[in-house]
C-alpha cells in the first residue's frame, strides 16, 4: 500500500520485530515492588559452609558427655563445641568445632589427646563428618567389651566415645535418626505387654499352693530372706536410662541392647522391635 508523504524527510530508522515487541511490553502497566521483596527474591550465594579457613570464635556453645566405663578407674567427661554458621538466617547452621576428653585417668591420655586432635582437625576441614561415627563404633577391644546403662553393649571405649559423638550430631540436627512410626510403635508395646502376661500367667500356673500353714510360713520367711522361690515371675529390671527389659534378655544384634526374648519360639527385641521370623 503506498504512502504519500507531503513533509520533508530529516532521518529514518528500521522497526524489527524486536522493537514491535519491548514497545508492547512497555504499554502494559506494571505494579510497584519495593526493594526488599526484589533482594528477598534474589538468589543468596553467600551462605558461610563450614571450612578449614574459618577462624574460632571468642565463644562457643557445646555440651559435656559422661563416660562411666568398666575399662577405666575414674569417668571421662567428653566435651563438644560447636559453631553456629549464618547466625540470625534461615540458613543458621550448628556444626561440631572441637572436642575434649577429660579425666584423671592418665593411662590413656596420649591416645585420647592424639585422637581428639584428629577429630577436632576433621570436624574445622568440613564436609560430611558422619563418617567419623562409624568409623569409632566399629573399633573392638581384643579384652572384650562391657555393657553401659540401658543394657546397650559397647564392643570398647572408643565406640562408645563414638556413640556419643553420634548422639550429639543427633541434637543438633546433623544426623537424622529414622524414628519408628506410630504403627511399630503399637506393635512393640504389644509383644512387651504380651510377654509379661505371659511371664505372669505362667508364674500363677507353676507356683505351689501351701499345703499348711506351717509351709506357707515357710515360704514367706524365705522370700522375706531374699531367697528364689521356684516358679516365681520373671522381675522386670530397671537396666538404667529409664529401659527395663526382664534379666533373662539377650543381645539384640540389631541395636546392641540386652531387650532380646523368646515369643512363641521366636527371638523378639523389646526395644528395637526386631523379629528373627520377621
């Protein structure tokens, strides 16, 4: 289609489809933002990750552990400390910094000041530090091992200083410990209540109705003695940490704690919930 043009000419410029379209763009109207939603939704790249370049703080937060161990004549005290990255963010991080053994025990302090000098390196380099747990749980003593409070055995000193290790990276959330859900949870308080009905019932059925007085005097003299009375009901013993599992319990294999019975001919834990029939 021709156009006339009746005016002079003084310049001219080509309109690309690109122009045609930033002009559209800049017609619709657009709302006003202000400058802290526009930095909120920007990307933040200068989250502070835990590495060996970060200087120790005046202060730490930590916690102090205590070992009670067969193996050694006075407790350990383990502390850990820890420091908090992106402090005040949603981004705040609590990660282990150092850790100290102390105890007046001076027959293992060369080993105990090596290895927590090696910890504490390992813990400022950064990175996953999990490993450590595993590596310390899985050191045996060739004497043998003990059992601590709550009936969990521990196969030597070091894995237990590991289990605590554990137990901290648990608190400040950087192991996440897969709890039993409210099913299991069911469940495992079933086969516990069944057990001790069943101990119960089985103590009424065996113990022996007193033929005399004379006899039931007996007994109770006997009991009061702190003598074992045949038939009499499996105790529920208090194993510490608040656990009770019955004396005759084994070792679970699974969590390493003495919660292991015999329910309808098959190896049940009461504390974990592992069954050996499935």
């Amino acid at each position: 289609m021709a156009v006339k043009i009746d005016k002079k000419i003084k310049g001219y410029s080509v309109l690309t489809p690109e122009d045609k379209a930033r002009e559209a763009a800049q017609a619709v109207p657009t709302a006003s933002v202000s400058r802290a939603t526009v930095e909120a939704e920007l990307p933040q790249d200068n989250i502070i990750q835990m590495h060996e370049r970060i200087e120790r703080p005046e202060v730490l937060i930590g916690s102090t552990y205590k070992i009670k161990s067969p193996l050694v004549e006075h407790a350990m005290y383990v502390t850990i400390n820890d420091i908090v990255l992106n402090a005040g963010t949603e981004h705040e991080l609590r990660r282990p910094f150092e850790i100290f053994v102390n105890s007046k025990s001076m027959e293992h302090f060369q080993w105990i000041v090596a290895l927590t000098r090696i910890m504490s390196a390992v813990f400022r380099k950064g990175g996953d530090v999990t490993f450590l747990v595993d590596e310390m749980k899985a050191v045996f003593d060739p004497r043998g091992g003990y059992f601590k409070a709550g009936g969990v055995y521990m196969p030597s000193l070091v894995a237990e200083l590991g289990a605590i290790v554990e137990e901290h990276m648990k608190s400040i959330g950087l192991i996440h410990d897969p709890q039993m859900s409210d099913h299991q949870r069911a469940i495992l308080a079933d086969k516990r209540k069944q057990y001790e009905d069943r101990a119960k019932k089985n103590s009424e059925v065996s113990a022996p109705a007193p033929s005399s007085p004379a006899v039931a005097g007996e007994d109770a003299r006997r009991a009061d003695g702190g003598s074992a009375v045949p038939g009499s009901s499996e105790d529920i013993a208090v194993t510490g940490d608040g656990a009770s599992f019955p004396p005759s319990a084994t070792l679970c294999h699974k969590c390493s704690t003495k919660a292991l019975v015999i329910m309808d001919g098959c190896a049940t834990c009461l504390n974990c919930g592992y069954s050996k029939c499935g």
